[in-house]
C-alpha cells in the first residue's frame, strides 16, 4: 500500500509542484490546477488522466481505479484505491498526471 508520505515526495519533487490543504483535503498543483488530490481518509488518491482514456483505465483494473465524482466528470479525472498501489505505478501515475500541467520544456527535465 502506498502512503501520503510517498506521494508527498513524489509530488514535491517536481518542478513546480506544490502542497495545498483545501477543505482538509491535501492536494498537489501546478499553479492553481490540482493534479493529485488525496481524499479525506487518505484511502485513495484522484489525478488527472486524459478522459479520452478514463474508460479504458477503470476496465483495465475496475477493483483498482473508479470514476470521479459526478461533479468532477467534466475533468481530466481518475481516481484510484491507495491500498492496491505500489510504489513504482504510483510514482508512474503522479508524474505522468504532472505532466498534463506543465509545459513539455518543464516536463522533459523529469524521468520516470
């Protein structure tokens, strides 16, 4: 199971990225856009993924990912069960959600 302390290094580590606290929910943004969002409970982390993709994601592993809320539908969003992560798809996920915030330039300077 992958922790908040995990994704808080991850996140922090990027270009950009910063900490917010919004309604006792931590989030990670570039700018004012959230790309990372962990919910209250810290039992499972949203991020943004294209929503062209969404669909195929949760078919992918329906136990693992589920859809945002109704009211976050309209967005880049999945949200996915921290207790069926591991480290290394977690780290894949939040930077490749950080990705989708930052010019290329930004990006190209991160590896996996």
């Amino acid at each position: 199971m992958v922790t908040v302390e995990q994704i808080r290094a991850v996140a922090l580590s990027l270009p950009r990225s910063y900490e917010a606290v919004v309604r006792d929910r931590v989030k990670f943004r570039v700018g004012q856009i959230v790309y990372v969002a962990l919910s209250r409970d810290e039992t499972s982390m949203g991020f943004a993924y294209p929503k062209e993709e969404r669909d195929a994601l949760i078919a992918s592993g329906p136990a693992k990912f589920f859809p945002p809320s109704k009211s976050d539908e309209r967005f880049n969003w999945v949200q996915v069960h921290l207790s069926a992560l591991d480290e290394p798809e977690m780290r894949e996920l939040v930077i490749d959600a950080w990705r989708m915030c930052v010019p290329k330039k930004v990006s190209d300077t991160v590896q996996r």
